[in-house]
C-alpha cells in the first residue's frame, strides 16, 4: 500500500527551513515595502480591523456566514508581515484542501506577491508534515505510509485472519471493532484490556485479548 498523495494539498502548503526563507525575503525588498502601502483602515470595517491591529497572541474570534473571516485573516497575514514577523513564522490552517488554496491566493492578490514561506494547508497535511519532519524522534520512518479508513480495514482483516480466530470459542470482534481497540490502545495509551473494559466490555475474554495481541 502506498500513500495517497493529494496534488492540491502539496501546492497549497511550502516548507521552508527559517534560514532559505530569511534569505528569500532579504532577496525581495520591494515586496516588503508593498506590505507598507496596503489601505487597513480602508479596506476594513471597523470589527475587522480592531481584530486584525490587535494580534498579539492567541485569540478566539466568533464570526458568522458572510462576516468577512477570510478577508480578516489575508489581512492578519499582511499586518503581521508589516509588523516584521518572517513569512516563515506564520501558519494558516483550515479543514479543506480549496479554503487553504483560496487563502493563499488572496494574499498573494493583497500583496502583489506570493510571499515565500508562508505555512499554509489542512489540518491533515500539517500533521503530515510535523510527522514526516520529527518521524526519528517519534520512533517512526519518514517515508511511513497513511492508510485511510478502507485501507486500514482491509489490513485489519488480513491481520486477523491470519491470527486463526476462527479457532475461538469466544465471538472475536470485527475487523472495524477491532481496528478500533487497537487504536484506541495506541492513541490513549492504554492496554487492550483497559480499552476493552471501557469501549467493548463484551469482549473481554483472555483469548481475544491475546489474539488481539497477536493481531
């Protein structure tokens, strides 16, 4: 099995280590002082521009259908690139693959430029990428591969009819019960007993837990 690649989601997001992009934006003042020329306060309504002049950390904003909340973030971006922060040292993050694109294309609309190093993608793509950059320290290989859910479930039933389960007396859970103890173990950091006991009590016998193990 190999990874399922989405082109859309590798053109949305560009990873830069801090020195390429510090040298990239020494490379292209003129864009910096684009930056400078944007209209704020004439671009903005006034909700808009007090959230957008007062990013100084983390901040919850409330907004509703047709508010202008990706046009409060492009201009977010573009303040706090006014303001000095490195274009590597921002992240925009979103649910889809077509709202992280449209933000990246608004900016580079606003600015004139596509400013260089900017993080930008899915919540999935950026959760790839954090995996893939530190995979050593986490224990695992770079080039691990991502299953979705028909993949692993396919897998899962593989797994357990090699495990000879029919050999049980015990009713031994589905592949998509299954899959879901183990991963459950794995992410709670529990033991198969201890997600049995929680999740699916009617499971708990010492020979499925033991082919579990196996599985």
């Amino acid at each position: 099995m190999s990874q399922k690649k989405n082109p859309a989601e590798e053109f949305v997001f560009e990873f830069y280590d801090d020195d390429y992009a510090e040298s990239l934006e020494k490379k292209e003042p003129e864009i910096i002082e684009k930056y400078k020329n944007i209209d704020f306060k004439g671009d903005l309504n006034e909700e808009q521009l007090e959230i957008v002049n007062n990013i100084k950390g983390p901040m919850l904003i409330i907004a509703g259908a047709g508010s202008g909340k990706t046009r409060t973030i492009v201009y977010s971006v573009a303040k706090l690139l006014v303001s000095g922060v490195k274009p590597s040292e921002i992240m925009l993050v979103t649910f889809t693959n077509k709202a992280a694109k449209e933000m990246i294309e608004r900016v580079e609309i606003l600015l004139g430029k596509r400013p260089k190093g900017i993080w930008a993608g899915t919540f999935h793509s950026m959760g790839n990428r954090f995996l893939r950059k530190y995979a050593k320290t986490l224990g695992l290989k770079p080039n691990f591969m991502i299953m979705d859910q028909t993949d692993s479930k396919g897998l899962m039933k593989l797994a357990i009819n090699q495990a000879n389960v029919k050999e049980l007396e015990e009713r031994f859970p589905s592949s998509v019960v299954a899959k879901n103890i183990l991963s459950f173990s794995i992410n709670c950091n529990k033991s198969i007993r201890e997600v049995i006991l929680w999740k699916y009590p009617q499971f708990d016998k010492d020979k499925i837990i033991t082919k579990l193990k196996e599985v």
